[in-house]
C-alpha cells in the first residue's frame, strides 16, 4: 500500500510503502481511487461530500428468490424516488439485483443514525423505518433482503477537476474525475482513460511527456460533461418535487433516440 510519494528532479518520484520499501519511478498513474495519495501532487482538490448517502444491498438469484421484486425491477435499472429518499436498483449480470437505499441526509449519518450496519436484521428494519408510507412492493426491496448492508456516502470532486502538466505523473479513474454513480459513468471512463493513455503511451514511446498531454487533453473536458450531468442527476433525483426531473429527464433520452 502507498503511504506517501515525494517529487524528486527530472519528472521522477519516489513512492514509499506501508511496508517501508520504496521505489523510484519515471511514469507514475495515480489509479488510487478517491482518497488518492497521488492526486496532491498535481492538485489541492478534495472530495465534497454531496448531501446523499447510499446503502447498498443485493437480491440474489432474483428472479426464482425474489420474481415480485423481479418483475418490479424489469431488465434494467429502476428509480423510485420520493420525499427526498431512492430505491434504486439495476440487474447484474450474474442474475442478482443491486438496491441502493438512498437518503438526502448528513455527511455523519452512517456513524450518527445509530443503526450498525453488520447486525443486518435489526439495521434492515430500521431502513425501513425511513420508508413508512412506501407501497409495500418497494418496502420489500428492504425487506426481504437476504444480504450484506453496505453504507456508502457520496463525494465527488469539483466538477471540471484538472491540473497543470507536472512532469512524469497524471491521474486516471476516480483519483482524476470522482463523481456521483448517478451518471453511471465512473468505471466506464476509467476504463477507457485506461486504454486510452495506453494508446498515447504507446503512440510517443521516446516521448511520456507528449503522450501524457494528449491524454489530459481528450479527458479533461469529457470528464466535466460527465461529472456535470452526474451531479445534475443526483439533483433532480432528491429535488422536492421528484420524481419529476427523472420524468423530464427520461423523456428527454426517448425523445433523443426517438
Ligand atoms: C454506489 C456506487 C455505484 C456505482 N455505479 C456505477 C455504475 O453503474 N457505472 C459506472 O461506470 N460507475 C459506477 N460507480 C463508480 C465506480 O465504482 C468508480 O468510478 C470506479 O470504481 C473507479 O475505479 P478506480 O479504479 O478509479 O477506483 P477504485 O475502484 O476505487 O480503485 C482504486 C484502487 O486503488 C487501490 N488503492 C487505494 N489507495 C491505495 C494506496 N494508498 N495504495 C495502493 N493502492 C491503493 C484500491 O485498493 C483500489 O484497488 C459507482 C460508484 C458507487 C459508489
């Protein structure tokens, strides 16, 4: 694990780890996440917490386990939102259902609300307790969950997070661009700002520098548009009048591919 990375001459570092060693490195990607020890370098940026935390939950094997809920949830992801609170779920891949219990809440509730999160039962029925007068299909999304609970609050970076061209290092996935999974965008762009700074790298072999540059430049402004619209989502999404930003904005996609 990196603990620390010092800026040595001639766009090299040196990256310290837990374990004592050290290396000394002329190409450093930062691809540490959200609290990364390599952005500080390149800039002062910190993550703002976003007024909104998540629990996360599964339903597994969902549709022979769980087919009222899966038939609620349909093929893709599902959105009811309501007094400033979500149940948002999507499909995986493997057959499961994802639930996130949203709630417009403080930046200390998953340590403040008392409720721990390991003792599942009784975490779950306090849960629902944030969700009284909600149908009873929606209720059961809570309810009738069989799995971990897994708070997790939402930060991001300022939208349009960038730096000046340090020699030898750049960033890459939420360490650059963390935003909100409203756009549902943040893994996708890691994984291609991975592919392409490979691309980059490869096409300047003699030439980090260069290669580094063309990489900021296409990022740079992709990852404004989309961590605009991650946090224009998560607006709407716990607006007093929603779910009607959602409406809008789920007409505005049909009428786009329509
Ligand atoms: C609730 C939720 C739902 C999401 N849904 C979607 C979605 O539907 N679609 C989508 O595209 N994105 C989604 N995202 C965003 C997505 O999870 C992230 O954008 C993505 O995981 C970022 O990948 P990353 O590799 O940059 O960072 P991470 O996944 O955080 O990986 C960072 C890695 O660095 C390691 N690391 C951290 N610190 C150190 C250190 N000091 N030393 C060594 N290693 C270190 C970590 O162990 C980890 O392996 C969601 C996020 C959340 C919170």
């Amino acid at each position: 694990k990196v603990t620390n990375v010092v800026k040595q001459e001639g766009g090299r570092h040196e990256v310290r780890l837990a374990s004592g060693e050290t290396f000394t490195t002329t190409l450093l990607i930062g691809a540490d996440g959200a609290w990364s020890k390599v952005r500080p370098l390149l800039s002062d940026a910190q993550p703002i917490y976003l007024g909104v935390s998540l629990v996360e939950t599964y339903l597994l094997d969902a549709d022979v386990r769980h087919p009222e809920s899966a038939a609620l949830v349909g093929r893709g992801s599902m959105f009811a939102l309501s007094d400033e609170k979500g149940l948002i779920t999507h499909r995986d891949g493997d057959g499961r259902i994802t639930v996130y219990i949203a709630l417009k809440t403080s930046e200390q509730w998953v340590t403040s609300s008392g409720i721990d999160f390991r003792a599942t039962e009784a975490a779950r029925q306090q849960l629902l307790n944030h969700f009284p007068d909600w149908d009873d299909q929606l209720r059961a999304l809570i309810a009738a969950n069989d799995t971990e609970l897994i708070p997790r609050s939402i930060y991001a970076l300022p939208v349009g997070h960038h730096w000046e061209r340090i020699p030898g290092v750049t960033l890459l996935g939420d360490a650059a661009h963390l935003m909100s999974p409203f756009a549902g965008e943040g893994a996708n762009l890691a994984m291609l700002y991975g592919a392409e700074l490979a691309e980059a790298l490869l096409a300047h072999p003699n030439d980090v520098e260069t290669a580094l540059a063309s990489y900021e430049e296409t990022s740079f402004p992709r990852s404004e548009a989309k961590a605009a619209e991650a946090n224009s989502n998560l607006s709407v999404s716990f607006r007093s009048d929603a779910p009607q930003g959602m409406l809008d904005l789920m007409a505005q996609y049909a009428h786009q591919e329509g």
